[in-house]
C-alpha cells in the first residue's frame, strides 16, 4: 500500500526534503522526485539527455558535488563546508583542487553585507567557472596567506529529470500544477511550492475520485526543466489547458500574491483572485513581475492560461536566495493557507464550472424551503445572496467571475452553488 501524503503535515514533508542539495541535474534533483513518486506513483519521470536541443536552450551536463571547503594552510582551519551548509558552493562549480592566495580567493567568494549572517545563493549553469558562499561577517575574518581550495564535484554527460501527471476526468480539459526541484537549502523559495503541489495532488486523488476535470502536475527545474516539458507537451496543452498555476514561495505567513498572466485576463487568473478574495492581504502582481516558470508557460509562442500563485512574491522578501530562508520563513499555518486556497479554487472546479439558471425569471425559493416568510434580518441576508449569485447563473459567467461580481467569499458561492443544484435550480452549461 502507498504512504498517504497526508499522514504527515506539509512542514514535516518540507523539513526531510531541506536539507537535500538540488540543482538543474543530479543526484539530489533525483532524490527529491523519488520522494514525491513514493507518495504519488501516477507521477511519471521523464528524462532529456545532456546536450539534448529543447528549442533555444541545450540540455547542460550533469552536476553532482560531494563534498567542497577553503583550508587556511597556516591554521588548519576549515571555512565554507559545503557538509555545513549545501549553499556554501556556487551551483555547478566545476572541480577544484589548488592553492590560491588570499586576494585570488576573495574574488570568487560572494557575501552579502546588507545581510552580513546570511550565505548567498549563486549558480552558473551555462558557463565553467568556480565560486563560494560565506556569510559576510565570516569573509571578512580570512586570515591573511595561502588556501588550499577544494571542490569535490563533476560536470559530466547525463540527464535533466522531471516528474508528471495526469489524472484524468470526465472532461480531457485540464487544470495545470507547475512547481520546481531545482534550489539547495531554501524552504521557501525552494521546497514550499512542490510540498504545495503534492497536497494538491493528493486532495485532488482523494476528494473527487472521478474527477469533472482532468488535472496535470509536474515538477521540473526551473526554467531549463519547463522549456523541456514543453518541447514535448506543448502542443497537447494548447489543446486542453483551461486554466494552470505556478507555485512558487508559498509557505510564509506575510500575505499572498497573485502573479497575473501577461493580459491578465484567463480562467486562471479568475479562479486565482477570486479564491484569494476571502484572505487578508494579497498583492496582484504583472506579468512584468514574473520570474519563475510562468515566462516559458506564457512565451508569445506558447501562450498557455497560467498564472503565478505566492505568498510573498519571489523577490519581495529579503531571505530571497539566502540561507536566511528557513523555517523561521517557512511555517505550518502559512503552507496551510496556501492550500486552502488551491483547495476552494478546485472545488470551484469541480461544483460547476458555469453555472446556468434553469428557471426564467428569479425561482421561487419558498416551496422549496430556500425562503422564509417570517422576515429574519440574518436570513434576509442569506437570501439576498443567494439571489445575486442566480442573478449572475447566464452559463457564460464562470464560477469566479460571479463570486467577484456579488462580492463573495468563493467557498461561499461553491456552496450556494452546490444547494441550487440540488434543488434543480442551477445546471452546468458545460455539461
């Protein structure tokens, strides 16, 4: 039998997954996706050989480090352990073993002294080069003299990996869960969002077991990963896409964020305003703001209904890309309510996409017990709306245009939704 996701919070998942070191290629990026496939065996993984063409881009090699550090030869002592801390080593560093100077040295270390504690998170994917990470404070305490500079690693031909889905429903319209595998120890900016995506994927499997809709799920590294997937799957999607998210930074508590389309004018991006207007605080955000894999989605040539789904925004928060973004950002509650959301946007989905009013002209509520006549102030207000949502049920009006429209909580209108229909006052026009 298969581990239910659920027995464990998305914390706890998010914890045994940190301290895993990720990138574009390797062994941690295959760890990680095992993880989730042990949880979710639909997941499928793909893999692109290095060197292999997808579009512009070309597959790089395969990266994988096991151990690296700065030795001061006058001491003996030890700084930037790559065993320490996964960020202490600039993302595909190629091998070293020499002895460099101080001054040589401090040209390929990065600091941040806005952020003196906290270790920068750098890669160079595309070009052969070599660096490290230290918390500023430590960088300016190297002792003057000779280091013997170790980076343990390999750059060599292998594979890009990725795992997918699709859970298919009634309907071979899908609705698309994008997230990324690809950082080393950040819990935000990182591993939030394919925890997100693999609660989705389990309350999807387990709440509506023959689905209306069909679902995608994929995680991928990012950019490189996504131009991938989309040199093979492009095509299908452009056919049966209605609406995808990107997940991306969705487990602190600072707000939420919204990050809009290049029009802003999809299903997704709907479906996203109005399942965020029941929360305190969100931004909206442009498609100027973008930054995750949202750009390969929306590419002019692409053009796929998605939009961008945070907490705080990447880049909005100062432990952005620094080992400051741990489990002090990170929390239970936040990745809770990042999934409530994407939970009442699904059974948005899934209770009646648009709603069409069956009656002409407003139904009696009365005979069928939806009215009183005693004139309760509280019901009133039941009532009153009530009849705004039908008053918005023309079956072109999506389920989140009217929750916006009447300026309801989108759980709310589900509900309502969900009563109407029982009471056959309200049928799916897409049925």
């Amino acid at each position: 039998m298969m581990p239910d996701y659920f027995e464990r919070t998305l914390l706890e998942h998010a914890r045994e997954l940190f301290p895993i070191c990720r990138s574009l290629t390797g062994e941690g990026t295959r760890k990680t996706l095992s993880y989730f496939e042990a949880y979710h065996p639909e997941l499928e993984r793909l893999t692109f050989a290095s060197g292999e063409s997808v579009y512009d881009w070309e597959v790089p090699p395969e990266w994988n480090i096991h151990d690296a550090y700065i030795l001061h030869l006058g001491t003996g002592k030890r700084y930037a352990e790559f065993k320490k801390s996964n960020l202490h080593v600039v993302g595909y560093s190629e091998p070293c073993d020499f002895i460099i100077d101080r001054d040589q040295l401090l040209d390929r270390i990065y600091s941040l002294p806005d952020h003196p504690d906290w270790i920068p998170y750098k890669t160079s994917y595309y070009s052969r080069s070599w660096g490290f990470c230290m918390a500023h404070v430590e960088k300016q305490c190297l002792p003057l003299g000779e280091y013997h500079i170790v980076i343990n690693s390999s750059l060599k031909p292998g594979t890009l990996e990725m795992s997918h889905a699709v859970i298919s429903g009634s309907s071979e319209s899908e609705i698309f869960f994008s997230s990324y595998v690809c950082h080393p120890s950040m819990a935000n900016n990182e591993i939030s969002g394919p925890v997100l995506l693999a609660g989705i994927m389990q309350y999807v499997k387990s709440t509506y077991t023959s689905p209306k809709y069909s679902y995608r799920f994929v995680l991928l590294p990012e950019t490189i990963g996504s131009i991938a997937y989309l040199s093979r799957f492009a095509e299908q999607m452009k056919k049966t896409m209605i609406a995808g998210f990107n997940l991306s930074c969705v487990g602190d508590e600072r707000g939420f964020s919204h990050l809009q389309s290049p029009y802003n004018d999809t299903l997704a991006d709907k479906a996203l305003l109005s399942a965020l207007g029941s929360v305190d605080g969100y931004e909206s955000y442009s498609f100027l703001e973008r930054g995750s894999d949202e750009r390969q989605y929306c590419s002019p040539s692409v053009d796929l209904p998605v939009c961008g789904f945070s907490r705080t925004l990447f880049t909005k928060f100062p432990e952005y890309h620094t080992s400051g973004d741990d489990f002090s950002v990170v929390t239970e509650d936040g990745l809770q309510g990042s999934f409530v959301v994407m939970k009442d946007l699904i059974d948005a989905f899934e209770t009646c996409l648009y709603p069409k009013a069956r009656c002409v002209c407003e139904p009696q509520l009365g005979k069928r017990g939806l009215f009183s006549s005693i004139g309760d102030q509280h019901e009133g207000s039941v009532v009153k709306a009530r009849l705004d949502i039908l008053a918005y049920c023309n079956g072109k009006n999506a389920i989140f245009d009217i929750a916006m429209l009447a300026g309801q909580d989108l759980k709310d209108v589900v509900r309502e939704v969900k009563l109407l229909m029982d009471h056959g006052l309200i049928a799916d026009a897409t049925l």
